[in-house]
C-alpha cells in the first residue's frame, strides 16, 4: 500500500466514520424514513451522474432481483436501523457496534457453509462480545429510556451488512456484477424499498438548512464519494488491505462525536473500541503488514 492509497483508506474511514455524526444530527429532527429516504436518493442521483460520465451502464433487465436484496440488506435495513438508534445512542457507541459487521460475518458464514469455527475465530467472537459489553454497559447512555432497543437496532444493522457480504460472496446472482453497478444500482433499489418507512417513521420536526446539509452529506459523501473510493481501494490493494477501513471508523466515529457534538469519551469508549478491533482482527484473520518486519530483496 503506497502513500496515496493510505491517505485515501484515512480519508474513507473519516468519511464513513462521520456518517454516524451526520445521522446523530439529522435523525431527530427528519426521523429514521425521511433521512435514509434524502440519503439513499442523494447517493443515487450523484452515482447516476457518475455512471454517464463513464458511460457504465445498470443492465436491470438482467440483475433487477439482484440490486433489490444487495439495496435492501445493505443500504435500506441497516441504514434505517442506525437511523432510528442514532435518536438516542451517541456517534461513539454506533460506530463501535458497526465495526462488529465482520464478526457477525463470521457467523453468517459458517453457519451458511455448515463449518465449524476455528478456536482463534471462536476467541475473536468472544471479545467482541466483551467489547460491545464494556462500551454499552458503561455508557450513561444505556440508562436512558429506549436505549436498549437502540442498542438492538444497530446490532441487527451490523448484522444485516453481515448477510449483504455473505449474500455476495456466494449468490450466483451477484457474480459478475461490477462493485460500481453494485452501489449505483442498490442505491436506486434501498430508494425505492425505503419509500414504505415514511408511513411508519413520520418526520417529528422542521429541518434547518443544517440538517439538510447532513441529510445530503450522508447521501453524497458518506454513500456516494465512499463508495468510489472504497471500491478504487480494493482494486489497487485487494479487499484485505481495504478490510483496514473497519477497523478506523470508530476511532473517527469517536473523534467526530467528541469533536463536534462534545460526547464525553471514557475509558470503557476507548477500552471497549479497542477489544472489538482485536475482536475483528481475529475474526477475519487480518494482519497487519508493517513496512519496516518486510524482508530486504535479494540483490
């Protein structure tokens, strides 16, 4: 990984890690329906802009079914889920429980596969668990009223990304789909399955010129922007190397909130991030490559 593709995996974890500062804004005031609505729709639109300018196309006709569960389980439920858990938990805590997507992963797929899982998978689970734990069970927050079914929200919310990972790896209907067409199409797919969330989420207040400006932050930067430039990012480095992105988004995710909205970040904030970042690392098995334990080449 060169210099320019380690500030682009920086900049994609600020992004994707303020996406959670944006919804704690936003989600109040809109509700959980009339945000995701604003922020699948803004991501569309400006994919679709992006798409004629590189002339790609949807081919619908052939991968309509496939851009509707890929919209629905990966941008529709978790992104509603998260909104409805940002009125009340903090940016910290969500984006800590967002980083369990890989762990829940883990399960999906071993349950899909009918495997075992390996001890060091097994112990990975573990902390995770312990990590999510310390977070909530020490956070002011998880006093309040309706804090627990928040805490469930953004829990199924990572494990509905679990399932969208799963569901492209092994579906037949998803090979030979191009990552662009697979964000630019389920994004028009997640607008079209939302609509139905506005009848049950009503919009609670009148939103700013602030809180729209979240609301298309979240469609056009943290959807849109981030989607290309993930994507670039596993094409020059693999999809291990931009695996790395989960395990920043909470360290921007707790700087963004403390930041900006003044969350008080405790010990158990920083404690309980860490053990899920080892829990993740060793659910997926990632290891860090350091520049300098590489071997000198043979001259």
């Amino acid at each position: 990984m060169n210099t320019s593709n380690l500030l682009k995996l920086v900049l994609l974890a600020a992004i994707w890690g303020g996406s959670f500062l944006f919804m704690r804004i936003a989600a109040p005031v809109l509700g959980p329906g009339v945000l995701i609505e604003y922020r699948v729709t803004f991501a569309a639109l400006f994919l679709a802009i992006v798409a004629l300018v590189l002339r790609k196309r949807l081919d619908l006709a052939r991968h309509w079914r496939h851009y509707l569960v890929l919209g629905f389980f990966n941008s529709a439920l978790p992104f509603l889920l998260f909104a409805f858990a940002a009125k009340t938990l903090t940016a910290s805590v969500l984006s800590v429980l967002n980083a369990t997507a890989p762990i829940w992963g883990a399960i999906v797929g071993a349950v899909w596969h009918r495997h075992m899982v390996s001890g060091r998978v097994l112990l990975g689970l573990g902390l995770g668990t312990v990590g999510v734990a310390m977070l909530v069970g020490f956070d002011h927050v998880s006093s309040q009223d309706g804090a627990l079914l928040a805490i469930a929200a953004a829990t199924l919310a990572a494990f509905s990304y679990s399932i969208a990972t799963t569901y492209t790896k092994v579906a037949k209907s998803a090979q030979g789909v191009e990552p662009f067409a697979n964000a630019h199409g389920s994004m028009w797919a997640a607008a079209l399955l939302t609509l139905p969330s506005l009848a049950i989420f009503p919009q609670p207040g009148e939103p700013t010129v602030g809180i729209m400006g979240a609301a298309l932050a979240l469609g056009v930067l943290c959807s849109g922007i981030a989607y290309l430039l993930y994507f670039g990012l596993v094409r020059d480095v693999g999809p291990t190397s931009a695996l790395t992105v989960t395990f920043l988004n909470p360290l921007f995710g707790i700087l963004w909130g403390a930041l900006f909205l003044h969350e008080v970040v405790g010990w158990h904030t920083l404690a309980g991030a860490a053990t899920v970042i080892l829990g993740t690392m060793l659910v997926t098995g990632y290891k860090p490559k350091l520049p300098w334990a590489s071997k000198p080449e043979a001259v």
